[in-house]
C-alpha cells in the first residue's frame, strides 16, 4: 500500500470516529472514559492481557463501563484502545480500537437496532451511500440485514446440531473453516443465540436456556461486533470467571485475579441491560476494503 | 518444539518427521473462540504443498536443520561428492540436486542443507555462467527476446535461448530456475 493510500484510509477513519460520536452524542449517551491500565482484566478462556508492570493492559472496557450502570449512567459509550497480547493477523492486532455502548434496562435486540441504525449512519456521512463498494465487492447495509440463528447456521453449513453435543474445538473450527465462509457477503448478517458454552458474559435466555442472549455481527467476511444481553447475577458471573480461570490454568496460561469491584457491583445491583463491543478498525476496513489492519491505522509497528 | 503463537510466514516446522516451510500464514480467532492458525506448508523435500491448522493449545516440532559451506568436488555415477572446510567428504544422490547437477564445476562453493544430518537440498551462487556448445543460427540482426529456440550448453544441459545467441557464445544461467538469462559478451 503507497502512502496516499493509508492517507486516504486515515480520512475515512477520522471521519469514522467523528460520525459514531455524533450518533451517541445525538441520541443523549455518555461519553465516558474508563482505565486502560487495569489490576484485573476479565477473565475469558482464549483472551490475554499485555502485562503492564503489576497490572494489566484492558482487553476490554467491559467491565468498568457495567460498574458506570450500576452507578446509574443508564446510556453510555466509549472508544478507545484495547489490547490482546498475541493477536495479529489481517485482522487483529495487539493493540486496537474498540467502541461500547450499553444500555440499561434494553435487551440485545434494541442493541441491534443501534447499530443498524449506526452502520446507516456511518455510511451516510462518510460514504454518502449505504452500499459499499470496494474490490468488485458490494454490501448493501441499508437493506434488509440476514438473521440467523448459531444453531442453524451450523447445522446448514457443519452439519451438526450444537445445541445436543457441544464441542468447543469443533465449534471454533467449524465456525472458521465452515460457517463464517459460508455468511451472505452481499448484506450484513448477524448470527444470534449462540449455545449456552459460548455465552461469555452473556446471560442465558429465558425462554430457551439452552442458549445465551448473545450474537454477533458480520460483513463483507468481517467479524465487526458482538452483543451480549449482560449476565448480571454475580454469582452466576464468579461461576463463570472461575470455570474460565480454570481451564485457563490447565492450559498453562495467565489466571488474572478476580475483579471483586465489579462483582461487588453486581451484588448492589445491575439492572437489567445490553451492551455491545465493536471493532472500530474492522468498521474503517469494511468502509475502505483495506484488505489489512494495518492499512487503516497510523502506525502498526 | 514450537508453540502455535511461534508461527509465522517463512518459519520451518517438522511433521511426521518431515520439514516443511511456511509458505502462507493466517490467524484467525472467531468472537470468543480460541486462536487458529492456518498455514499452507511446503514439503521440503518433495516441494509439495498443503493447508495445516493449528489451535494455540497445539505444540509443533522444530527440525534439526543445519546448512554447510561445502565446494564440488567430483561425480562417481549418481552420487556427487562434495567437501567441507575439513576436506570431509559428502556424497549426495543427484536427486537432490536435480538439474542443478549441470551447473556444479570443479570447486565451486555451494550451501548444503542438512535434515537429521542428511543432505535435502544444495543452493549453488544464482547465476553461473556457461558456453553455448550447440544451437541453430540465429536471424541475423534479430535481437527479439520474445522469440526462444533451443540450445545445448557444455555439460549436456539444453534449455531456450533467444534467436540473438549463437553457438560458442558464453550466457548466464539462473541456478534456481535453470532459465536464460543474459548473453555475456566478452571483449
């Protein structure tokens, strides 16, 4: 890539950042600004945090921002760098740009309504259409999006019900090599309901609890976002860190101390909320068909 | 032994106590999910290729390689000898050497590469140089690059030439394609 070329990405990608503020900022969410530096990330199976001396760079500012619920913001979001020590690729790198946004008292399915309303506002301004063309590529964002359940996504394109016989391995390998190749890439689709296993910090669903309140968002082969309805009962949560410091310790990784804050905060009391992260970078990359990560930052040394 | 977050374009691995290179690499980490590395791997020895994934939890062996500054020098049927600095002698098949066994002359150094101390591949300098020893005569005047005819260069190894190159003319050959590639012209 010559350097016109970053410098045109580098426009997109502020006039990116300059629209998704607008877009909160007009709908009366809170701008907040949690710490990068951290005592205690959250503890996930397959996500490490950089050390920075004793503490940890955040993979996430997930856990602070539900703190700011619990203290009665009710519409928040962020943007800022997040860190994952050992992630690079096309798509990732070690250090990049995330933005949140939770609601209180919402379910996820208004969350995805935020963000189709987002992602046609992001194009509006940037791109003054809601197709993207790039690379003999077309998405159409401001048409109808595909919606599909996990479960049948896999059973369409894996051939298994992950429902009834849950294997992780074979779910992360399957959603690469089967499932995500197979996603419409001429629209955005958006896979919901992903097996209770995978839920994260997702809570399960109530009237199906085989399945978590989480889904995630694709376009143009990109993984952009993933949503969760927030698991808010703490000892639900702890069960949850601890399972996952688990198996992390079996594997000989990182256990990170438990983040008694926010489950201190859990046990005040959250309200019932949804919220989402989304890959800013991956955003700017659909927007300009950068075929890499690195062509839509300043620098990726 | 490797672990998967050592893998990278160009880094050598053993499976199945064979040693392959990274030619192609990607990682991939779905939402939640753990870290896949998908890597197309080539057959250091057969030159074949295939795609191979690794998880992160995955170790991968390392192959004892080791590359040697060696000079040519003789041929007894299919083996070729070589020596070390030590004057220590090396027979190597001439399937190893493919036609890269036109190429070697008395002493010239090469760099032999050793896999469990057993010689799998010989880099010889990229370009020698070698004297026409037959080929049809050219258009005169001719100096199109475009158009080939064949040729025959001391030592038996016949290739294309453009119609410009006559016989006892002195060309340089690329080692690791066994192409053409200039005339040298000699005051």
């Amino acid at each position: 890539m010559d350097a016109r070329e970053r410098r045109t990405n580098l426009e997109v990608r502020s006039r990116v950042l300059q629209s998704i503020r607008r877009f909160f900022i007009e709908r009366n969410f809170v701008e907040v600004e949690t710490p990068v530096r951290i005592p205690a990330p959250a503890i996930e199976t397959h996500i490490d945090a950089e050390p920075a001396g004793d503490w940890f760079l955040r993979t996430s500012p997930e856990l602070h921002m539900k703190r700011l619920l619990a203290d009665g913001l009710p519409r928040i979001f962020q943007m800022g760098p997040c860190f994952r020590r050992g992630e690079r690729g096309d798509r990732h790198h070690p250090e990049y740009t995330m933005l949140e946004w939770y609601r209180a008292n919402a379910d996820y399915r208004e969350i995805l309504s935020d963000t189709r309303l987002l992602m046609n506002a992001v194009c509006d301004e940037v791109l003054g259409t809601r197709t993207i063309e790039s690379g003999g590529r077309r998405i159409d964002v401001g048409g109808a999006w595909e919606c599909l359940t996990v479960r049948d996504a896999f059973l369409l394109n894996a051939g298994w019900d992950v429902l009834k016989d849950f294997d992780a391995d074979r779910f992360d390998l399957d959603l690469v090599n089967k499932v995500e190749p197979a996603l419409p890439r001429d629209r955005p689709t958006v896979l919901m309901d992903y097996p209770a296993p995978q839920a994260a910090l997702a809570r399960v669903k109530a009237s199906d609890p085989r399945v978590a309140e989480r889904w995630e968002l694709y376009a143009g082969g990109l993984e952009l976002a993933n949503a969760f309805g927030e698991l808010t009962d703490p000892a639900e949560q702890r069960r949850r860190f601890l399972e996952a410091a688990e198996l992390r310790r079996r594997a000989g990784r990182a256990v990170y101390p438990m983040d008694e804050k926010f489950l201190a905060a859990l046990a005040r009391g959250l309200p019932p909320c949804a919220g989402i992260a989304l890959g800013v970078d991956r955003l700017v990359m659909l927007l300009t068909g950068a075929a890499s990560i690195e062509q839509v930052m300043a620098f990726a040394e | 032994m490797y672990s998967a977050s050592d893998l990278r374009k160009g880094l050598k691995i053993e499976i199945d106590g064979v040693p392959y290179e990274i030619t192609e690499f990607s990682f991939m980490k779905p939402g939640k999910g753990q870290a896949i590395y998908t890597c197309r791997v080539k057959n250091m020895l057969t030159g074949g290729t295939y795609v191979k994934q690794y998880r992160s939890v995955d170790q991968i062996d390392e192959p004892k390689l080791e590359e040697k500054d060696m000079n040519f020098s003789y041929a007894e049927g299919d083996l070729y000898v070589f020596t070390d600095e030590n004057y220590e002698e090396y027979r190597i098949n001439v399937e190893v050497l493919g036609i890269r066994k036109f190429f070697l002359t008395d002493g010239i150094k090469v760099q032999v590469l050793f896999h469990n101390d057993k010689a799998i591949d010989v880099t010889l300098p990229f370009f020698i140089e070698k004297r026409i020893e037959w080929t049809e005569p050219g258009a005169r005047g001719n100096t199109a690059t475009n158009v080939q005819k064949p040729a025959k260069v001391e030592g038996g190894y016949e290739l294309t030439v453009p119609l410009f190159v006559n016989q006892g003319d002195l060309i340089k050959i690329d080692t690791r394609t066994g192409d053409y590639v200039d005339r040298v012209l000699r005051k």
